[in-house]
C-alpha cells in the first residue's frame, strides 16, 4: 500500500540517537551510529522523530510499505518490557503485587503541605466528557491512565497544570477510546496532545487509543508519550 513514511538520510545523519530515543513503537535502531528505519510496519507515519533531529535528516514521503501493525508493536514492547522484569509466568503483568518501600520515608512522617489542584475542567473522564466544549479551543490536551496520578506525587504540577485533562483506563472500562479521542482532535483546536500511562502493558491500550485519534483525525499535532513505573517515576526510554 502507499502511504505516509519517515525517511531518513543516514548520510546526513550525525548518530546523536535522539530519533531512536524518540521512536514510541521502536521503528528506528541506531546501526553502525547511524539512524536507521528497521521496519516499515513498525512506522505509524506520525513523525514524532522528526521535531528532535537536530540535523534535519528526517523527512516524510509517501511510498509503498507495509501497513502499520500494531499488535507487532505491542508485542515487540512486551518482550522489551519481559527483558526488564515486568512480566509474571503467568496473568497479566499490570496485575503483579509489589511492596513500596522508600528509605526517607522509613520511620519519619513525610512533611505536611498543602497543595494547590490544577484542574481546570470537569469531567475528566474519557467516557463523560462531551465531545465539544468551550475549553477544548487552544487546549494542550492531556490524556492520562487512571493510577499514573497516584503513582507519580507531582502530577498536577508536571503534567495537569495548563493542560485539559482526559482520563480512562483501557483494561478496566474495556471500551474503545479512539472513536470519542478522533472526535475531540478533530473537531476542535487542540495545541498538542500528551500521554502519561503506567509501564505495564495493559496500559499501552490508551497509548494506541490516542495515537490511532491522531491519524484518524488528518491532524498534525505535536504529541509525546511519557511512562510513569510502579514506583513512581518518569521512566527513562
């Protein structure tokens, strides 16, 4: 099929890897220093690599390759993520029991302090919140898995602070989110689009939401994908 590809002048290219670092789907690999596409069907053709070459060798062209494939994606993350300890023998990853403990928080009350909400709208919710409203014109749209607020202590701050706030969770509410997302991108002006979800896998399922909206909706507009772990960190890619 033809459709919309990165390209990727690897004579132009200088191997300073931000392109790889920026690849969501793990489409580019660094090979002999030099930047590489590896496979066509990893490649959503949305361009996220394209704003953080510093060089410039990153272009679009529409050529004939193989369609985007996205459970090849999510598989290829769940190895990555099985390589680094996320997986149990059995059942679902996300569902693994851990015990948190923090050394400063050992035998001391962590200080009281009074913080101030970042909210902006209401609902929050994926499902409740209407399609069209006032405060989706200009909006830097945030689109967030439910535990990443309680993982991550300063999510207001970090991620909710002007932006609009969307929230679901796509192993729980078992529903859908790209048809209401490519409804919202598309009929009205949002900014940028970011997505903070958990490290387990069942939450890539609002990754693939929000990016399958984006090109469902002939938009394009500046996104990231940022990873919280299950201890409560932004996970370094």
């Amino acid at each position: 099929m033809i459709r919309k590809m990165i390209q990727i002048d690897r004579e132009k290219c200088n191997g300073c890897g931000a392109c790889a670092a920026a690849c969501h789907e793990g489409a580019i690999a660094m090979v002999e220093g030099r930047a590489q596409l590896m496979r066509d069907d990893y490649c959503d053709g949305l361009g996220d690599c394209l704003p953080v070459c510093p060089i410039g060798a990153i272009t679009f062209v529409e050529r004939e390759a193989a369609a985007y494939d996205e459970k090849a994606v999510m598989e290829n993350k769940q190895r990555k993520m099985q390589k680094e300890g996320m997986t149990l023998p059995c059942g679902c990853p996300g569902s693994q029991s851990r015990n948190i403990r923090r050394a400063e928080e050992i035998n001391k009350e962590p200080p009281r302090t009074e913080r101030v909400s970042r909210f902006s709208q209401w609902p929050v919710q994926i499902k409740l919140v209407p399609v069209t409203a006032p405060y989706f014109d200009g909006a830097r749209l945030l689109i967030a898995a439910d535990c990443t607020a309680y993982a991550y202590a300063a999510f207001h701050e970090r991620f909710i602070k002007g932006h609009i706030t969307l929230v679901g969770c796509p192993k729980l509410d078992s529903v859908d989110y790209s048809e209401k997302l490519t409804e919202i991108i598309r009929g009205n002006d949002i900014k940028s689009v970011t997505v903070v979800r958990m490290e387990v896998p069942c939450c890539g399922g609002l990754e693939l939401a929000a990016k399958k909206a984006l090109r469902q909706s002939g938009k394009f507009i500046p996104w990231q994908v940022v990873t919280v772990t299950v201890d409560g960190r932004l996970k370094e890619e």
